[in-house]
C-alpha cells in the first residue's frame, strides 16, 4: 500500500470532531464515539465474609458484567482452607491482629490500585459489609462500573406437616376431649379412664406423669386438683 496523505479539515470542523482522510479512508478520533469492547471485570472477594461455596453465584454475576480480567480474595488464608486452594483467583493473605480483621483494607487498597492503573473498568465487590459503600461510590464517580453483592439468602425449606399417630390410649382421651368440646380437668380425665389401674395403662403411677411425659400432645395448666388439659394436636387414627 502507498504512503496515503494525512490533510486535517479546515478548522471550522474541529468543534465537533477529529477527523482525518487517510488515503481515502475517514477514522473518527471524537471521545463520543462508542465502543463495542466488553468491560474489563475485577472480582475482589472478601474471603473472610463470603464462604467459598458462593462461587458459582459470584462467576454468574461477573459474567454478565463483562469479561473477567481479575479474580482476588482477601483473608485470613490460615483458616481459609477452601479459598486458598482455589486456583483460579489470587489469595492474598491478610493476618488477623489484636483481634481486627485487614481484608477489608486490603481489598479496598487492591481495588484502587486496579482503577487508577486501568486494569479494570467494571468491579464487582463481594461481601456483606456495608463499609464497601464508599469504595463503590468512589469508584462510580470517577467513570467506572462498580457492583457489590453478599452472601445468597438460604433459601428455606417448608416442613412437611408430620401426620401424629395415636395409641390405642391416646385416641380415648381425645375422644373425650370430642365429647366435651372443651379442654379437660385432670379428674375428669381419670374418673373417665377408670377401667383399670393407671399404671397398667399407662406404665406412669399418675395420669399427670403420663400426660406431662407428653407435650408434642397435651399441655398441662394449672395445678392440684384445678388441673386442666389441652390439646396440642389435632386426633389422628390409631395404630
């Protein structure tokens, strides 16, 4: 290809842009002009408050910044186990003195050094402190992208209703309490049961041991003789 020669537009045009003809061809040099390229992402993790089991989460949100040029965890390495074996990001290892944590330090430190070097264009800051606030807002003022996030809330799980199976005897006392739609006295639930000794049937010497020794289905209120049951679950079939 030959030389091309470079002639500037006159200078009423330089007001809206740079723009020089090279050998035909027209380059447009304005600061507006927008580029395609994906953000350079820095990942900086404080280890000592995000568990390593939040990876896969961390590497999603990442991803859908940008491309990740820069994967740091700051943290007790020392108790780290799992953090400082991983391979794919820098440890960096910050001991814990006189009972105060560093990582938070280092990592604000790593994450300036990065910006005001150009490593990075987009942060992604992992963890549940809340002091992170400033660096995030610092980091957006002077033009760059910057995100934090936590730990992922667990997520709970429903417990299925346990179906209560009732003995021969507890399926009696709960036909009493059917009869009477109300909670029971004490008395009346011995002078309803009298159809031999309490402890052949039910293996305590009172009917208030045997009651107690079973909260998941009576509540006892009261005492002596004003002694009243309760029932704590719904009767279910016996076995």
């Amino acid at each position: 290809m030959g030389e091309g020669v470079a002639l500037k537009l006159p200078q009423s045009f330089e007001n809206l842009s740079e723009v020089w003809i090279l050998a035909g061809c027209t380059m447009d040099l304005s600061p507006f002009s927008v580029s395609t390229t994906k953000a350079r992402v820095a990942i900086l993790v404080d280890g000592d408050n995000i568990p390593h089991v939040e990876l896969s989460v961390i590497e999603s949100v990442a991803n859908n910044l940008g491309n990740t040029a820069i994967r740091r965890v700051y943290g007790d390495m020392t108790v780290r186990k799992e953090w400082a074996s991983e391979i794919n990001y820098l440890t960096i290892h910050c001991s814990t003195a006189h009972g105060k944590n560093r990582a938070d330090v280092h990592l604000v430190i790593g994450a300036l050094d990065i910006a005001h070097r150009g490593l990075a264009t987009s942060f992604l800051i992992v963890s549940d402190d809340k002091d992170f606030g400033p660096l995030v807002a610092y980091l957006r003022e002077i033009g760059l992208t910057a995100e934090q996030i936590g730990k992922q809330p667990q997520k709970t799980k429903a417990v299925p209703s346990q179906t209560v199976v009732l003995s021969k005897l507890d399926q009696k006392i709960h036909d009493l309490f059917h009869q009477s739609k109300a909670e029971l006295s004490l008395q009346h639930i011995g002078s309803q049961m009298r159809n031999g000794k309490v402890k052949e049937q039910t293996g305590k010497a009172t009917w208030r041991a045997y009651l107690t020794g079973k909260p998941d289905l009576y509540k006892l209120v009261g005492t002596g003789g004003e002694t009243v049951i309760r029932l704590i679950s719904a009767p279910h079939t016996a076995p």
